[in-house]
C-alpha cells in the first residue's frame, strides 16, 4: 500500500509504527458558523481512508480536533452580541449533526461523548509550551509566549521554503515584542473581556497552533503519529508550526506520513460569502442525497482541486441513478426469487463471469492501495454493473453474489447505508395504475398518450424504467 506523503513529496510504501495499528490525527473545525460544502470533502475523503484502512485489516485509532476558543470565535461572538460558549455549543451541536446527516463517523470521544475540544486541554497545553521556554525554544513577552522558529533548524521541510522566502509571503502578526517576524503565538495574552485561562504568563488563551501538536499527541498517546491529515491551505504555517513545536518538545519525528486534499471551489470561484456562493452542508444536503455528493467527492483523487458546479453533481446524480435502477432490479429478483439469494455460495455457476467480478474487485483494492485512488476504485464498480447487467439474466445466483461484492465494497466508501424504505401503499397504487394505464395507450399505439403518463409521473417523484421483465417504478 502507497500514500503520497507531502512531507517527501514521494509515494511511498506504508507501514505504520506499530504492527496493525494505525494512529491518524485530522485538523478538525473551528465552530464560529455552520460548516460548509469544503469541509464535508474534508470530513468525508479522510473517513474513506479511515474505513480502507480498517478494511485492510488495521485496527485505526483516529482523532479530530474540535477549535472551540479562537479570534475567529470571539469576534462572531461579538458580533452576535452572544456569550462565546453559547455560540460554539450551538455550532458543534450543528457539526454534529452535519457527520450524522453525511454518515461520517466520529472520531475518539471524550466521556462527554464529543471528539476533543481544545478548551478541555489547556493545561495540557500550558505544560507543553513551559516545555518548550525551558529547552529554548519559546520565549514570554508582555502580550503572551512566542515560539522561536529560527531556533528550530527543520522549519520549512514540510512547505519546501527557507525561511527568507516564507518570511516575504507569510502573514505576519504584528507584535514588537516578536524577536523574529516570523515567531507565532503559543499563548495570547488576552482582552479585556475576552475569554482567558490563568497561566505562568498571565491570563489568556492558547495559540492555533498549539492546539493540534498538544491534542494529537495526548490522545493518540504516542510523541511520532503515523499520518497527519489536513487541507492543503494548512500546510503553511499551520502545519509547518505543528512540527516545529512537536518536535522541538520531544526531540523525535512528528508524524511520519503527511496527507493533504486539494481544495474546493463553487463554479471555478473560492467559496466566500461576499460572493454569495458560500454552501454550507446542510445547503446541499436539502438539494442533493447524501451519496450523490459522496460520488461527487470520490470522482476526484483527494489531492485534487475539486470543482462544486451543477454540471458536476449532476454527472455523480447520474452516476448514482445506475446503482439505484441496478439494486432495485435485485431487489425485485430477491423477492420473485428468495431462496436464489439465500443459497449464494462461495462458488460461480458460470466461471467466467465469476472471473470478471473477482478481477474487477482486485482492480478497485489495486487502485485504493495505490494512493486512495477512489476514481479509479469507483470506475470498478460501474465495470461490475456493466458485467452484471450483460449476464445476470442468465444466472440470478451469480448477480445476488456479485451484488454482495459490490456492497462490500461500497461500504468502503461509506455509499449505499441506508435502508430501503417501503413504498406507501397509495403511492404505489398510483403508479401501478398509471403504469397499466400506459401500458394500455402503448399497445394501441398511442405514444403521446404514453409519454403523458411517464411525464405526469415523474413530476409527482415517480421514475419509470422500461426493462425486458416489463416496466417497474421506484421514487425518484
């Protein structure tokens, strides 16, 4: 199996520290507004990793952040005129949500039942940066403690700059009591009626950056993490401070493996709300199903930038729509056939479509063990449709066996969970009503009568599709 690791910019082979156990830490949200269409690939694509690596065998400990006290909170609390608190409980309450609405699972909880919340760790991270002054590495000033990047000699191996080149680019905080422009905060004096913690150096809040370096480590209970996850725009400085102070504090190597998605945009535009193109989960969610954006993510290897447009959801609706008709046939087949699906065997009755699905299921793990290849996994699993619908007329047992296959796998990319629901009985007169009603127009030859009928139904949320076996109806 083979990552792309951004730390080396090279695939390389993966093995993890520990033999079957893999320790991921994700950079979570901050919880200052609802979460948007950008973090659901984010939230998404890592949980797909998390599942293959589970289905390779691996028992996976994974950990993502919650950053419930920032600028960024404080200032929407202010604008809000709400009590800070109240703000980010209602926002992880909506994140929450979101992970349910989308089918992504938690990460580690804490006894509360939620992933880690930076609040809840700050005496750990007080004890991390008296650390990091007492090897040298940070300093205390008037206005909170600096981490001192020059003293660092590794800084820039993640983002492949010198340090002069990042310093001309970077956004720097203002501060003269910095040493260096480029030093970052690890704690922040605070405000007048700002949230504050006590600390050696006064009151005040934690850095960003500190956060995640103190969080990972503590939770997954190891000082070298086997993969860090994160969006690209996080490699600098966010994650070029993460490993500076990490290992400047334990002397070893952060985290082995670095993993970073490409970013999102809306109709070839950056999401911003002044734009008015901003998509916040819950928007999509109302317009599009949740496996329709899930296909949407997977057509578009994670490191790619990926493009949110109609033309582009449209296609993964598309996509979606020949796995409906497809489990709909074999739930059909199921019930004019059930003793067929209970006596799937290990075995094919025809060996040689039998060897065309286990080829194609070699295919996908191929793909997947090659860099989370997901477009190149999911086109196997239209390949295992197409093979199906060629053959399975002939031998039901072998399409009730490759339908198990492709549900396997499936589950990989967290698709296809939900339940069937059964049809409401007056609806489902209505269409088999309308059905023979348009049956009979087509058998006298009267077409336009025929195509009323299909169109009438597909406004009322019914789709009809035409087949050898006859013509069969499912919600739309």
């Amino acid at each position: 199996m083979k990552i792309c690791n951004s730390l080396t910019k090279k695939k390389e082979e993966f093995t993890p520290l520990k033999d079957k156990v893999v320790n991921i830490y994700t950079c979570g949200v901050t919880v200052y507004d609802d979460c948007h269409i950008g973090h659901a690939r984010s939230l998404y694509i890592f949980d797909v990793m998390r599942r293959y690596l589970e289905y390779k065998g691996f028992k996976v400990n994974f950990v993502r952040n919650i950053t419930d006290i920032d600028d960024k909170i404080i200032n929407r609390a202010n604008e809000l005129d709400e009590d800070w608190k109240v703000l980010v409980d209602r926002y992880i309450a909506a994140y929450e949500e979101d992970l349910k609405s989308l089918g992504i699972r938690k990460g580690l909880v804490d006894k509360d039942g939620q992933e880690p919340r930076a609040t809840k760790s700050i005496p750990d991270m007080i004890k991390y940066i008296a650390g990091l002054i007492d090897k040298g590495h940070a300093y205390a000033t008037d206005s909170g403690v600096y981490f001192s990047v020059r003293s660092f000699t590794g800084y820039g191996k993640l983002s492949g700059q010198s340090i002069d080149k990042m310093q001309e680019g970077a956004r720097i905080e203002s501060d003269e009591n910095k040493k260096d422009s480029l030093d970052f905060a690890l704690w922040k004096s605070s405000k007048e009626g700002e949230p504050s913690w006590d600390s050696p150096w006064g009151k005040g809040r934690p850095g960003w950056h500190i956060e995640c370096s103190v969080m990972s480590q503590k939770f997954l209970k190891t000082d070298t993490l086997d993969i860090h996850a994160g969006g690209r725009d996080l490699i600098f400085p966010h994650h070029e401070n993460e490993i500076a102070q990490a290992e400047s504090f334990s002397g070893k190597e952060f985290a082995r493996f670095w993993i970073h998605h490409g970013l999102l945009t809306i109709n070839g535009q950056k999401m911003s709300k002044s734009l008015g193109n901003f998509i916040t989960i819950k928007d999509a969610l109302n317009k599009y199903s949740t496996d329709t954006l899930k296909i949407f993510f997977l057509q578009a290897h994670y490191s790619s930038p990926l493009d949110f447009s109609k033309k582009n959801v449209q296609e993964a609706e598309s996509a979606l729509e020949r796995f409906r008709i497809f489990f709909d046939k074999m739930e059909r087949r199921g019930q004019e056939n059930p003793r067929l699906r209970e006596r799937v065997s290990d075995s094919w009755s025809v060996p040689k479509f039998g060897n065309k699905i286990e080829l194609l299921e070699k295919k996908f793990i191929d793909a997947m063990d090659d860099d989370f290849n997901t477009p190149q996994a999911l086109g196997c699993l239209f390949e295992m449709l197409t093979e199906i619908n060629k053959d399975s007329h002939k031998e039901y047992q072998d399409a009730f066996k490759a339908e198990q296959i492709i549900r396997k796998l499936a589950k990989i990319f967290g698709l296809f969970l939900g339940k069937a629901q059964e049809a409401d009985p007056k609806l489902k007169a209505y269409a088999e009503s309308s059905i023979a009603q348009r049956n009979e127009a087509r058998k006298r030859g009267d077409f336009k009568e025929a195509d009323r009928v299909r169109d009438e139904l597909r406004e009322k949320g019914i789709i009809l599709e035409d087949t050898a076996e006859g013509t069969t109806w499912r919600p739309a």
